[in-house]
C-alpha cells in the first residue's frame, strides 16, 4: 500500500503521523509511505537579494523542523519512511503527488499550520478532492486510538460510490488491524412522516407500521443486498446496521455510541448522499465530532 502523508508540524498533522504508526498490521506488510512537507515560495523580491542556494538551505532547513518530529514518531515504532518537500501552494503540491506516486491513500490532519491550515472545511481538502482521485483519510482534532483493531462504519446508499467505498475497505483491510470490527451502515427514509389529509382536512398516517417497516426493509435491502458477497468472498464478518432519518445526523449519532474509530464513505453518491464530502452529509458528520473520515472517490 502506498500511503501519502503531508505534514506541517502541527499537533494535527503529527496525530495523522500517529495514527500510521499505531497500524501495526499495516506496517507488517511493508507499507511504502511518504511524508510531504509544502513550503510557500518565498517572495521574488526575497529570492533576488539572497540568492538561490541560500534560499534552497532555507526550504530545507524548514523543512527538516517538520520531518524530525514525525520522523521520531515513525522510528519508535521501527518504520522509517521516504521524505520530500514541494515549494508551492498546498492543494496542487498534495494532488500533484498523490497522483506521481501512484499513492493509494493520503493521510491528513485536519486544521494544520501553514499550508494546510483549515483542512477539511477549507479550501485545502475541497481543492485536493477537486484536483485528485486519491482517497483521503482526515484525522479529526484529537489522537487517533492506538489500538491496532479498529472500529469502522462503512456508509452506503446504493450508489456505486457506496459500493467503491467497500471494495476500497475490503481491499486494504490491513488498514484497520487484525480483528477489525466492521459496520455496514444504510440510512433509510422516515416513512412513518409521511400523512395525507382526510375529509375533513385532518392529517392522518398515510402509511401503517408495518408499511413502514415493510418500506424501510426494502430500502435497505436495496442498498445492501449487493454488497453482502464482497464480504463473503473476503471471509470478512459485518454488522448490518438500519438508520433511519438525515444520514449525517444518524451515522454521526451512530459513531457517538458505538465508538467508532473511523467511517469510510464515498464521495458523489446519489439520493440521500448526493455530493457526500462537500455537503451535508460529510459536514454534519465532521461537524458533529472528531471521528475520523476516510472519503474514497473513485467508483
């Protein structure tokens, strides 16, 4: 697995660090994983009167003050990675490179310095989804859990970005640790509100409950029934899990109780997930707690 890794030096971005040293069985395969530090170019006027080799011992220099940290965390665990650093602006510099090597993932943490500040609801995240097809996983706010074995809520909708999501995850199932406890999530509608006026105007039930639930079972069978074999050929054991109302309020309510340590989804679904990452569903669940994201947007 080829995993990306741009950091700046801050807390945020040393937690995404964190967390590919905590995959104790991802790093057993031998990983290749790349730290990737952007520096903004210094102004001409600056470059003129000092000249280009000091300018370039300065690029590095600074550069060097975020590799060592990250460095220190990666070789606690007995894992040295590759390093490079880019002179440019940050969203292109990240897709660009994600994209030259071919990464299978890039690892972010969210609110970083500098370059990276505002990941995620800025213009930084929407600018590298927009300009790459990598997948992305952002490390929201707090250190990710230690714990090799994760627990993780795929979200679907029935759209073939639902299904990329779980062939993504089945494929690189050494991401989330031996003994990884999985979470097929559906959100289905809320057939109990729907009414119809009687004769006197009144609003009455338009459906029964068991017509309701009848709906709901077909909805998320719908969504899920096609997935159900991937699992089975990857002799991978998933919980199925209904929800029932707005997805990101009800996968973000979900990941509250049940702990999760991630949620994987795909980008531009149709329906209720429409537009995921950069709509409703993906900000209320990023909104609504520090859950960390893993957002894959090729189908």
């Amino acid at each position: 697995m080829r995993i990306l890794v741009p950091v700046d030096g801050s807390t945020n971005s040393l937690n995404a660090v964190s967390f590919i040293a905590s995959r104790q069985t991802l790093l057993g395969s031998n990983p290749e994983i790349e730290l990737l530090n952007i520096q903004l170019p210094l102004p001409a006027r600056a470059c003129r009167l000092v000249g280009q080799d000091a300018i370039q011992r300065y690029y590095e220099d600074e550069a060097e003050k975020v590799f060592e940290p990250a460095r220190k965390i990666l070789q606690k665990v007995g894992f040295t990675a590759s390093e490079s650093f880019v002179v440019g602006e940050a969203a292109p510099s990240i897709s660009k490179a994600a994209e030259k090597t071919n990464a299978d993932l890039v690892v972010m943490g969210s609110r970083g310095q500098s370059a990276i500040k505002g990941l995620f609801f800025g213009s930084v995240s929407n600018g590298v989804l927009a300009q790459s097809k990598c997948p992305m996983l952002v490390i929201r706010g707090k250190a990710p859990t230690e714990s090799d074995a994760l627990r993780v809520g795929i979200a679907v909708d029935g759209s073939k970005y639902g299904r990329a999501a779980v062939r993504y995850a089945i494929k690189h199932v050494s991401l989330f640790g031996a003994g990884a406890t999985f979470y097929l999530i559906n959100v289905v509608s809320d057939y109990a509100g729907a009414v119809m006026p009687d004769m006197a105007g009144m609003a009455l039930p338009a459906l029964s409950e068991e017509e309701v639930l009848d709906l709901q079972r077909e909805e998320f069978n719908e969504a899920v029934e096609p997935l159900r074999p991937f699992f089975s050929k990857a002799a991978i054991k998933v919980k199925e899990v209904c929800l029932v109302g707005n997805p990101g309020d009800e996968i973000s309510a979900f990941a509250k109780k049940r702990k999760l340590d991630m949620v994987v989804m795909g980008s531009h679904g149709y329906g209720r997930f429409k537009s995921a990452i950069m709509g409703s569903t993906a900000t209320r669940i990023a909104a609504s707690g520090d859950v960390p994201l893993l957002v894959i947007r090729q189908a």
